[in-house]
C-alpha cells in the first residue's frame, strides 16, 4: 500500500504513509515512547528534532515576544494612553466564535486592567461583517474614544476612513488574508501582513489578541499603571484561546497547538461561567476535547449570530453571573435547534443544485431565500460530500452574501481576495480554509467562472490522495493504542486526528441504526472481532456496501469506549476498499 493507489468505494485514491524504521528506532531511543506513537510520529513526517515539542508543545517556546508583530508597539501605546486618560473603549467583534472569543479575551483582560470596555458585535442580517459605517458612527456618539476591532477590519477601507474623519481612533486585530493595501488605522496587527516575519500566519483571531493583552499588560508595569506583583495571571483566558482557535478551523500546528493543549486543562478546571454553562446544557461530562469545543459548545455559540441575536456569544463567555450564564446556554441551545431546522432545508436544496455543477473544481451555489446564518455551515457539509471548496451564497440584488468552506491545499481566502481585486464581489476574504463574501447576485456566474479558472492552473490531479497513517490487525486493535496518542493530541485542521486500515477482514452483521447510520462486526482469520459503525452514510456508495457481508479493507478512525466498566475499541469507518 505504501507504493500503490487504491480506489475505494467512496471513489476516493487512498496510500499508506511511508514509515522511516530507522527514524522510529532513533525516536524510540532519544524520547523513550512506544514503537506505536513513534511509528504514528514518523507516519506525520515530523522533524526529528521537533518531536519533543510536537508532543510537549510549550506555549513559552512557541510563541515569540509579541513586540515582534507589526504595530504591536503603535497599539499597546494608543491602549495604554486610554488607560492612563480614563477613555471609553469598544470592542468591535466578529459574530463567529472567534469573534466572540476574542472580545471576550480583551474584554475581560481590559477590565482587570483597570478599564471596562463595551463590546459590539454587529448583526449578520443588517449590518454584515466588519465595521459598519453606521454602527462608528453611534460609537463615537456614544463616547467612545477607541475601538479595537478583533477577527474584522481588514478590508473595512471606506469604514475605517469614516471613523479617521470623525476622530474615532481604530486599532485592527485580525488574522485574515490581507490586500497588499491595509487599512488607515492607528495600528492594524494581523501575523499574515506581507510584512509580518513572525511565522504566526496560523493564529486565529483569538490568539493574536491573546498576544496583545500579553504585551499590553507588560506595558501597564513598565509605565506603573498596574503593580507587577499584583498583575493578573492571563492564562486563565487560555480556555477562550482555545475554543476560538478549534472553532476557526485553523491548523493546529506549532503556536496553535501549543496554545490548545493548554487550554483545553484550563477549560477542564471550569472558570468560565459561560463555558460551564454550555457543557451542562450540551449534557457533556467527560474531559474538555477538540470534539467537544468544535461540535457542540461552537455551534451553540454561533447560533445567536446565525439567528439574529449575535451580542449572546460575547455576552456567555464575560459574564461574571453563573445564573445569566445559564439562561443564556439554554436560549443559545434553544436558536441552535432553530439553526438546525433552517440548515436542514438549505442543505437539500444545495444538494439538489450541486448536482448541476459537479463537474466544477469549486462549487459556487445560489438560490433566493437561503437563509444567511446557515451558509457556512452548509458549505461545510457540501465540502464533506464533495471533497471541494465549496460556496454557499444567498441571492439578495447587490446586497449577496456568500460563505464559503474549503478543503486542504486550497487556499479559498486568497482566491476570494483576487476576486475582489478583479472586481467581481464588493466585499471579501479569509483565510485558508474559510471566506466570506458580499457581491452583486448578477455576477455570481462571473465568480464561479473565475474561480475555477484559477484553481485549475494551480490543480492537475484528477483524484486527491487521502492518506492513511497506520495499518493494524484486528486482533492488535486494543484500548492501549489510543492512550498512547493522546500525546500526540490536539488532533483537528492541520494534524488530522490519525486514520488506521485493517486489511482483510470480514465484514458482517451489518445493520442500519438510527436513520442514517450503518453498524457491523469487522473480524479477521485470527477469530478476534471489532464492532464498527459509519455514521450518516446512508444514501452514499459507503453505505450501500457496508450493507452487504464481504471481504475488504476498512479505513477510518478507532475510538475508546467503555461498557459495564469494561474499555473496547470500536472503528468509525470513513471508506471501504472492496476486495
């Protein structure tokens, strides 16, 4: 496997990673780990001399002095003097859960500090993403001296323009692809300036403004604002680092995954008011995960700006009340039902019309009525059906909006910046993974052309090639393994949570449970069994023939359960190799 292609039912090119024995034994020696993490280690082609920190990330080691960062320094100044002068400060943030955790970083930071900000966040429906002329406009009304815009801001040229006219001063903090132009603002800190030597390209949102707060509160102590013996510890906002950084699907890789590690073990010491509520009212009781931040608290916090009530997010995660923080969860879970219901109908709808454009590199889907909050979300489902940068965009005259997901090795946030440049959409970027959009419907033809026009001079391949890290026997398939990779944790965007192939097995006792799902038995001539299941596959090629008892090779992910006190492996399969 490791030097052939295999096609699998899923109609997907599948190879085994290519072990270095010599690389596993020098691993197994230098660090002292099993054979298995080594293989598992060597399997992700990891730098001999970086696996110690791959394993061990240490946000100390990661993360370079903030100061590094262009404007650093402009911003922490401009903060410090509105310390210093009592001024009124706003943070102005994105509705996403970057957004709402990077608010909720700077807000509570400021307030210890010694200023209490307000924060706005800006409704999806009326007023779209960014800086908005009349929201600056009612700031500065209300008093406020300076606004720090966080995950937003970057291509606000004509808003930020509007607030240097009215002497509203603006700092950007923001991680998304910029234009070779930035924005007229006091300061505008984003690791992916073209100027920035950093190598933090990778931060979301809510990390840069955890480096902000670092070198603002070094720069209180310096200018005697705030006792150095009595300043507060910021790594208790580490759990908000974290979920922000899950939830906006960026690598998790070097500063990223240093930063996650370790706030994930905060969240599991339950500081957050707010966070502590959406896991009682997700009904989640085991050790904050990946799993648990991306797919149950972020969706929760999102529904709000997806349904009309974006302040809720912000309002969750800074709040002191635990009684508010609760009513607030359950109304969240209450719009993310809600969201579900509207999802549901976009999505069959998007389905329906991407049939037309299969044969597209990137799909570009429209239709009147779409509803605005959901389109990410389904763009993130049409990518797992598809396997290709997707976009979803709700037809409204001049005022379209699109979001748009994509998958690895296409960078959907330059392509929608060199739209904009092109002239074809009004507003837009991203990063990597994610876009946004505003556009003129009359020209989303105009834009799915484009697109793939670009896309196919930097793609030739006519099958991506999925990769699997290890391959296992049944009988070799025990609880042990997956203990031994929880150093290699966190999994997600970047380091993908490992794919293992059992080869050979017999597949029965297939059945479907639920609605949509389909559960075997996998076993192999030893007689040793494992129970599978593939979740959402009916209706799919994977499906239809897990449905049917054969021979075959099994690819997916091993998951550690335990019943009636006893731990057991079970495999979620993702595809199937028919022999």
């Amino acid at each position: 496997m490791s030097s052939n292609y295999f096609s699998s039912v899923n109609n997907k090119k599948w190879s085994l990673r290519t072990i270095e024995e010599r690389k596993v034994n020098k691993l197994i020696q230098d660090l002292e780990i099993s054979d298995f993490l080594a293989r598992f280690v060597s399997s992700r082609n990891i730098d001999i001399d970086k696996v110690e920190d791959f394993i061990n990330p240490s946000i100390r080691k990661q993360l370079p002095s903030p100061l590094l960062l262009k404007d650093m320094t402009l911003a922490i100044n401009r903060i410090s003097k509105a310390f210093t002068n009592n001024e009124n400060i706003a943070i102005f943030g994105d509705y996403d859960v970057d957004g709402a955790t990077s608010s909720a970083v700077l807000y509570k930071s400021f307030k210890l500090f010694g200023n209490e900000p307000i924060i706005y966040i800006p409704d999806r429906l009326k007023e779209g993403y960014g800086p908005n002329i009349k929201a600056l406009k009612k700031l500065k009304e209300q008093g406020i001296d300076l606004v720090v815009t966080v995950d937003c801001g970057m291509t606000s040229f004509k808003e930020l323009d509007y607030a240097k006219n009215i002497n509203l001063d603006v700092i950007v903090v923001d991680h998304h692809a910029p234009e070779a132009k930035l924005p007229d603002a006091i300061a505008v800190i984003n690791p992916n300036r073209i100027d920035d030597n950093t190598g933090l390209g990778m931060l979301a949102a809510v990390g840069v403004s955890f480096m902000l707060v670092g070198a603002l509160k070094s720069k209180l102590i310096e200018i005697n604002y705030i006792n150095e013996n009595n300043a507060p510890n910021l790594s208790f906002l580490l759990d908000l680092v974290a979920l922000g950084t899950i939830c906006d699907v960026v690598p998790l890789i070097g500063a990223n995954r240093a930063l996650v590690k370790q706030g994930l073990r905060v969240m599991s010491k339950k500081q957050n008011n707010g966070i502590n509520a959406l896991f009682e009212v997700s009904e989640i009781e085991d050790i904050p995960s990946v799993f648990h931040a991306g797919f149950l608290l972020g969706p929760r916090i999102n529904a709000g700006g997806r349904v009309g009530q974006p302040s809720l997010g912000a309002k969750l995660l800074t709040t002191d009340n635990k009684n508010e923080a609760r009513e607030i969860s359950y109304h969240l879970n209450c719009l993310n039902e809600e969201r579900k219901k509207l999802e549901a109908d976009v999505l069959f709808e998007a389905k329906t019309l991407a049939l037309s454009f299969e044969s597209n590199e990137i799909l570009v889907l429209s239709k009147k009525n779409w509803h605005v909050g959901v389109i990410g979300i389904v763009a993130s489902r049409i990518v797992e059906l598809y396997n290709k940068p997707t976009i979803i965009i709700t037809e409204d005259g001049k005022n379209s909006k699109g979001s748009g997901r994509s998958v690895s090795g296409k960078d959907i946030g330059k392509l929608i910046t060199s739209a904009k440049q092109s002239d074809i959409i009004f507003n837009g970027g991203g990063h990597p993974m994610a876009c946004g959009l505003t556009m003129d419907e009359t020209k989303i033809n105009d834009l799915r052309q484009f697109l793939n026009k670009n896309n196919k001079s930097k793609s030739r391949d006519n099958k991506t090639i999925y990769w699997v890290d290890l391959a296992i026997s049944v009988s070799g398939a025990i609880p042990d393994l997956i203990k031994q990779l929880k150093l290699a944790e966190p999994f997600g965007s970047g380091n993908p949570e490992p794919k293992f192939i059992i080869k050979n097995v017999n597949l029965f006792n297939s059945k479907i449970v639920g609605e949509h799902h389909v559960k075997c038995t996998l076993t192999d001539s030893s007689n040793s069994r494992i129970d599978a299941i593939a979740f959402r596959c009916i209706g799919t090629p994977l499906g239809k023939s897990l449905l049917n008892n054969y021979n075959a090779h099994v690819i997916g992910k091993l998951k550690l359960s335990e019943w009636n006190g006893r731990e057991r492996l079970q495999m979620h399969i993702d595809d199937v190799i028919e022999l």
